[in-house]
C-alpha cells in the first residue's frame, strides 16, 4: 500500500513538473486521497451530466462518441451502480436507433462508418449480448464485408491495403480512402469481443495487413526498418519518415500503433513466441512511458493510455522490464497518471488537440476505459 501511495506522489509531483499535459494545478483533482474506483466514479458522473435527451453524446449527437462512452462503463468495473446503468441503457438504445440496412450503426457520414460501426458493436456488447445479439451479428457481418479483401474489388495479398479497414466503407470508395491500423484495431476490438470465431478469414487478412504496418523487414514485404514497433498505415507514420542510404523511404514507430499493433496481432491468434509479437514487445519495454505517446509526445496521449492498458492486459503482462534493469507495474503507474491528469468536473482532457484530444467526453472516454483495464 505505501507503494502505491508513493507512486501516486511522485506522479503528481512529476506531472506538476512538466506541466501535467498542459493543465493548470487549479483545474486538476490530482491524485491524492484517491483511488481510481473515486475518480472513475467522477468520470461517469460527468459523463451521464453531458448525455443528451435522446441517449448520445457529442456536441452533434454522434455514433463514435456514444459508443465509446457507453463502452467505457459498462465495460469497465465500475458500472454497477444505478446511474451508470441507466447511462449505458439509454446510450444503447441510441445505437441500436442507428442500425443501417448494410448492417453499420451509423449516421449519413459514411467516411466514419467503420470507426462508429466497430465502437458500437462493442458498447453494445458490454451492455447486454444476448438483448442485442441480432443488432450485434448484423454489425459484426458488415465489419468483415468491409474488410479490404477480394470481395471489395480487385484487392488482393499483393495490394498493400489487402486486410486492412479504412474510414470508407462503401466499396466503390476504398480504392480513394486508404486503411489504417487504428481503424483496424477497433475492427478487430469489436470482431473479437462480439465472438466472430478465431479460424475465420478475416483474422487471416489482418495478419497480412498488420504485418506492413510493423518495422521489421523480414516480416513486412514492403520494406521497412528492424525496431520493432507500429506506424499508422503500410504507407503513412503519423511520427514521419526516415530516408536510407539507398533513397528508400519508411516509416517511424510510435507508441499507440505499437500497442494497438500488438493488439491486433494477439486478436488475430498469435502466440506470445511468435517472432512479431516479440518484436513489438521489445520494442514497448525500451520505449516503455506513461509521459507521453512515444513518437509523437503529447498527441494522442490518452488514445495510447487506453491501448496500452488493453494490450498489456490482453497479454497478461504485469510488469514492464526496461534497459536500464527496472520493473515497472504498468498498472500502478498509469492509474497514478491518469488521476493526477483528471480535472475537477470529473472530465479528462489534452491540451494537444490533435485528434480531437481537447474533448472532454472523448477524451474522459479513453481515460475510463484505460483505468478499468488497469483492474486486473
């Protein structure tokens, strides 16, 4: 107990130091005399006071919001109580409004149809599977139909984008649209918790995909560098570029592709021995933080708090080992973060507002989501 305590001091401290993601002492609860039960507590409070009439959440009642939101308390240990049940009733009842006739659950927007379509499944899942089990299967049916794969035209292994999932969801638009690797791992999020079953194609597909959009050569056909992590897309680094001696152009690892990488792979039905996975872990214990998002700093750092806690727990992994000799409890670690960044309300947000960060419900999304996958 002193141990943790102490973790939660030197977090505090430490994030004072840096300036705590940008956010004023005065707007932060800070972590002490808390627990994450309190503060999460406080983050579903906040939720449940910005959850429109009609069940959504959003500025604009919108599906990826919603199903975040309601995914991020009925998923996690702390949705016991009677408010966030009827939060989470309400927000689903929202989702199940936005059944397409193609199966998504989603607005006119079809550029967002996956991210929206993958989020609600999941949220819809954690609130009850057998009540929405047909609404369910319908998505579930969609998400693998928008897999690019031969079924969406002229995609096959030799494509880059083969396997992937992108924003576009009709056919006629995926050649336009690319995929990437962060709509792919909340395609595989939601495949996987909705029950699609392990030896199905679509795990199979991924893996070709996934594989691109990692740094090592001798596993990805489309060249690359030998460190290990995840980049964006099999194209695309959102931390930018590296130019070799020989004019070849790849693509810098960073944190959450890492993880989200190292997700898909164990989703899709690799061993903890596989030479990839492997890879991606050791690239996370020599760039192991809760600081910031490795590769891009503070951008998209809750994203990656809420990646990180998935994977590592999906990985049964209790401590993190860096070069210098230390074990970190990841757990311990994040959870102090993540208290020390809540602001008073209730709320979470970035101050980096790429990616949308500076959204409270967005953001308090990713926040609760990784405190309850901290709870081993």
């Amino acid at each position: 107990m002193k141990t943790i305590r102490l973790l939660f001091v030197m977090a505090f401290v430490f994030g004072l130091a840096v300036g705590g993601c940008g956010k004023k002492e005065s707007d932060k609860a800070g972590p002490s005399a808390r627990t994450s039960e309190q503060a999460a507590k406080d983050g579903i409070a906040f939720l449940a006071k910005n959850q429109s009439q009609d069940g959504s959440f959003g500025k604009s009642p919108d599906v990826g919001f919603t199903g975040l939101a309601v995914y991020s308390v009925a998923a996690g240990p702390y949705a016991s109580g009677p408010d966030a049940k009827r939060m989470a009733q309400r927000g689903a009842e929202f989702l199940v409004k936005n059944l397409r006739e193609d199966g998504s659950i989603n607005q006119d927007k079809q550029m967002l149809a996956i991210y929206r379509t993958a989020l609600a499944v999941m949220a819809l899942n954690a609130v009850d599977a057998n009540a929405y089990a047909d609404t369910i299967e319908k998505a579930q049916d969609y998400l693998v139909r928008a897999q690019f794969s031969e079924a969406n035209g002229d995609f096959t292994a030799q494509n880059w984008e083969f396997g992937g999932w992108g924003y576009s969801s009709k056919p006629e638009t995926m050649g336009k649209v690319a995929p990437d690797l962060s709509n792919a791992q909340f395609a595989l999020n939601a495949l996987k918790e909705s029950g699609l079953t392990e030896d199905d194609e679509a795990y199979k597909r991924a893996i070709v995909f996934l594989s691109r959009c990692q740094n090592r050569s001798e596993s990805n056909d489309m060249g690359s560098t030998d460190d290990g992590g995840g980049f964006y897309a099999p194209k695309e680094s959102k931390a930018g570029v590296v130019t070799l001696p020989d004019g070849r152009t790849v693509y810098k690892s960073y944190g959450s592709m890492t993880y989200a990488l190292l997700k898909g792979f164990v989703f899709c039905g690799l061993k903890k021995d596989d030479a990839r996975v492997k890879a991606a872990f050791d690239w996370i214990s020599k760039n192991y933080t809760v600081d910031e998002n490795p590769g891009v700093g503070q951008m998209g750092l809750f994203y990656y708090f809420m990646t990180m806690a998935r994977t590592l727990g999906e990985l049964d992994v209790d401590t993190i080992e860096t070069e210098d000799g230390r074990k970190h409890d990841w757990r311990a670690e994040l959870s102090a973060k993540i208290l020390g960044l809540q602001n008073k309300d209730g709320s979470w947000t970035n101050t980096q507002d790429r990616w949308m960060e500076s959204d409270p419900v967005l953001v308090t999304g990713y926040a609760l989501t990784a405190l309850g996958y901290c709870r081993k």
